[in-house]
C-alpha cells in the first residue's frame, strides 16, 4: 500500500482521534504531520511568508488569510516529505475527512501505474468539502466529468477524468504522484494559492489534475467546523431553482465534453 498522510493541528486530538477511527475502519496505516498553526499570526508574518494572489484579476488579488495559508504551509511540508522519500505516490488526508467508501483498491502502486498508462496525472482528487452524501447525485450532475481513464475495480467501474474546468473543491483527500509532489513542492514554497487552487495549479505549474467517480471521501460537515471558511446558515441546502439550472449546465458539459469531443 502506498504511504498515507494526514495533515492535523498538534492540538487537535479530537479530529485525531476521529482520523484513527476512520483510518481503521478502512484499513488504512496513516502518519500524522502536524499542520502549521498560524492561528495567531500577524499581517507582517503572513506578508512574510506568501505573497499575494497576483494571478488573480486585479480586483480580487489579496494576501492569504490566515487559515489559507496555515494550510498552503501544511501541505507543502508534505509534499517536500514526499520528495525527500521518494515515494512514487502517496495519499494526504486532511482531518475532517470520512470515507463513503472503502479507497483500498486505489492505494495500490500497480493499481496506479495502470491508472497513469492510461491517463497520466500527478492529482487523483478522491474527496470534496461542502458536500453532503445525499448531495451527491447532484454534485455529479453540476460538475460532470470528460472520461479519461477507467478501472474495474470489485465488480464496479470507476471512472477518472477532467471537470469543464478545474475548481477549488478542497484538499480532504487525494492522491499525489512523486512528480506532482516535485511540481507542487515549487509552486508552495511562498504560497500565492490556497492548498486547493487546482485551476491555477493546472494553469501556472502544469499540474494533471483528475476527479475520480465516484468519490471516496467527503468532509465530515456536521461533525467538525472549517479552520479556514466561515459559511452562512444553509449554505448546504442549494434553491430549488438553482439546482435545476445548474444540473442542466452540467448535463450540456458532461454531452460536449464525452459525446461531442469539447475540452480534448
């Protein structure tokens, strides 16, 4: 099995405990990295320590706050891990993460590199935040999928590709090749991106990013509050109207991109 991380505030022992129990449940073997707490920095050290969004339009450009960057900093520390050990992949969890599904097949080296012959990557994203279980139909049809790889695994087709475009879905789970750890590793050293960034990833650094369908993970939402955002009451229930719209959106995408040959 390949080499699993969890990134968790020193602190923070119920979200580890929380992380051994889902751990367990899968059999998986994690290491905890402890996060970079930047709780308590100031404006002069987070200025210190990232520079500001300058990829984005001028209007929105703006420094890291300071749970973006605490987690850009996380990440990296794992990433540069991963490099100094060499490993040719390696799964980072973040502590709210909880398993909707065993991810054991996907842990696999050979699994992997038949994976990358198909499609190469240096992301597997497996995981999403602000989404519920029963959300996920929907999630799927919002942010369909171009089909790049499949893998028959335990009787069910997984399915791995590239969304319309890539988006900020969070860091809760993914797999990350030793070449991805290498190109992230230079992208993080002065986080300008949140952890999550995928776009500008993709974008700036030349990452290969793929989703994979079904997810495995999903942020335990109604256990533990985000370090990072703040959200509004309700933000979890979508209008009506809004799911309508949005789903036959993606019913268009997910058409041009698998029958129509859009986003090659």
């Amino acid at each position: 099995m390949i080499p699993a991380y969890i990134i968790s505030l020193a602190n923070q022992q119920d979200r580890r405990e929380h992380m051994q129990q889902e751990c367990a449940r899968v059999s998986i073997e994690a290491t905890f990295i402890d996060a970079v707490d930047m709780r308590q920095a100031s404006q002069s050290d987070i200025e210190r320590l990232s520079s500001r969004l300058l990829h984005k339009k001028t209007k929105k450009q703006r420094w890291l706050t300071r749970g973006e960057l605490g987690c850009a900093l996380s990440h990296h520390q794992v990433y540069a891990h991963i490099v100094r050990q060499q490993h040719p992949y390696a799964l980072i969890l973040e502590d709210d993460a909880e398993f909707i599904r065993n991810p054991q097949p996907l842990l696999n080296e050979g699994y992997l590199k038949a994976l990358s012959a198909q499609y190469p990557f240096d992301i597997l994203i497996l995981g999403y935040v602000k989404t519920l279980p029963h959300q996920l139909p929907y999630y799927y049809r919002r942010l369909p999928i171009k089909h790049r790889a499949k893998m028959n695994t335990d009787g069910n087709t997984i399915y791995f590709g590239t969304p319309w475009e890539q988006y900020g879905c969070g860091t809760v789970a993914y797999i990350i090749s030793r070449e991805g750890a290498e190109k992230l590793c230079r992208a993080t050293q002065t986080p300008c991106a949140t952890a999550d960034d995928w776009l500008y990833f993709e974008q700036h650094h030349g990452l290969r990013i793929l989703h994979s369908r079904p997810a495995f993970v999903l942020e335990a939402l109604e256990k533990f509050d985000s370090t990072i955002r703040q959200e509004k009451a309700g933000f979890l229930q979508p209008k009506t109207s809004s799911v309508i719209i949005r789903s036959i959106k993606g019913y268009l995408k997910h058409i041009g991109m698998n029958y129509l040959g859009m986003k090659s």
